[in-house]
C-alpha cells in the first residue's frame, strides 16, 4: 500500500514598514524603513540617540522610566554643557596616538568653545 503526504508550505512575507522618528528637543523628523517594526532599528536608521532613564526608589520620580530621541546636533548642544569630556572620547581603536586624560580634557574644552 502506497501512503501520499500532503506537505503543507507556508509563505512569509516580509514588508517594510515607514517610521517616523521624531526628535525630541528641535522636533526633527526622519522617516526610516523597517522591516520588523521594531523602534529601536528605527532610531539607529535615522541616525538618532535613544536616551532611557529609570528612576530609583528615592526620586522624585520613583518607578518611571523616561526615554526619549535625540538627532546628533541636539546630542552635540547637550554633551557641550558637560564639565569633563564623555567616556570614549578621542579614543579611537585604530589610531597609534592615544591621548592621556589630560590631553582629552584639554582637546574637550577647545571643542566646546566651537
């Protein structure tokens, strides 16, 4: 006796889906493809910074967590309020030239003046 088996084949489709990413400080809007909807691929497409913070029991804000979008100049207002350069900065892993701490803070400063 001869048994035939149906195979049953199923189809995905994939379709992209437009995003908008908006920034939070100066409104700014780029609109990204994504296939998998997901908005955090959509904020590294646009080339934008997600920020998230959550709050620790004490704060006057306890148990929220905030998150927001930033493009690169509004990143780049906000780092230039800071005191001592950010961690990673001027480090570059491909370069023979590693500055010290101090040599960071100085090219730092110089830069925010900009």
């Amino acid at each position: 006796m001869i048994q035939v088996k149906k195979k049953k084949e199923k189809k995905i489709i994939e379709t992209a889906v437009s995003v908008l990413v908006v920034c939070n400080s100066c409104l700014k809007e780029i609109s990204v493809n994504v296939e998998d909807n997901n908005i955090n691929n959509a904020v590294l497409k646009a080339d934008m910074t997600k920020i998230s913070k959550s709050f620790d029991l004490e704060s006057k804000f306890s148990g929220e967590t905030w998150s927001f979008q930033l493009c690169e100049d509004c990143l780049l207002k906000i780092i230039k309020n800071l005191k001592l350069y950010p961690s990673g900065y001027r480090e570059n892993p491909f370069s023979q030239n590693q500055l010290t701490p101090t040599q960071k803070q100085k090219k730092f400063l110089k830069w925010r003046e900009k």
